[in-house]
C-alpha cells in the first residue's frame, strides 16, 4: 500500500511500514491520532519500540528533525514514554 508517510522527516521505510500496520497510513491520520496515540498502537505491535521512535513520531508532525524537539516537549515524552513502559 503506498502511503504520503514516507515523504515525512523521521520517517523511514520500517516505521512507515509498521504504522500501516496498526492502520495508520497517512500523515493525515498520524497527525490526528498524535504520537502517543500512534507510538502506543506501534508498542502493542513490537514491544521494543523505543524512546527515538517517539521522538521521531513527534518531530514528524511538527516538521522537524527529532534532536531539535523542545527539551519542555521531550521531557513531557519522557514521562509518557515511562508510563507506557509500566503498562
């Protein structure tokens, strides 16, 4: 299934394949459902998902590269990352 996912910054082919997986599959849809809506649908999907990957779902609504996230905005996905952890 082609999808506009892999035109977006963080984005690569093994990301843009497992949010098609868990029914995202289009920016549209990444950026209504948001990244922690998105990041917790990858983690049911593969319970390894990573801090980064949050990261780089965030950077990729906002345009931008993930190491240039607001230090306020990667401490709040810092602490949503630890609470989806315990889950």
């Amino acid at each position: 299934m082609a999808s506009d996912l892999k035109n977006q910054i963080n984005i690569g082919k093994d990301t843009e394949q497992k949010l098609i997986q868990v029914g995202i599959d289009s920016y549209e849809k990444l950026t209504n459902l948001g990244s922690e809506q998105a990041f917790l649908r990858l983690q049911a999907l593969d319970s390894g998902a990573c801090l980064s990957l949050l990261y780089g779902l965030e950077g990729a609504i906002e345009g931008i590269k993930s190491k240039e996230l607001s230090n306020e905005k990667k401490k709040e996905l810092q602490q949503f990352f630890k609470m989806a952890k315990k889950k």
